[in-house]
C-alpha cells in the first residue's frame, strides 16, 4: 500500500496498539502499516490470535 508521507505526520519512538487486526478496520493492516510509515512501533492485537496468522 502506498500511503503519501507529510513531514507533520510523525510518530518517530511512539508505541501504537492497532486493536482489531483480525477483521474490520484493522484486517490487512492498513492501518498499522500507515502507523508504522510514520516512524511508530506497532502492536497488532485481536480477540482471536488465529486470525492474525
């Protein structure tokens, strides 16, 4: 995925929780993969580890 980059938008040595990485907003990762283009280290937690695999 290709996200634009702003210089104004950074989260350099900021920790993120992306909650629901299973399914809904946070399946694919999307999300986290934008947080962590933007210089945050990213937990991906769900209800179901399964899923995440």
């Amino acid at each position: 995925m290709n996200i634009p980059r702003t210089s104004s938008f950074r989260l350099d040595g900021e920790r993120v929780l992306a909650a629901g990485g299973s399914s809904g907003i946070g399946f694919g990762c999307a999300s986290a993969s934008a947080l962590a283009q933007a210089g945050a280290h990213v937990v991906i937690g769900a209800r179901t580890a399964v899923k995440l695999y």
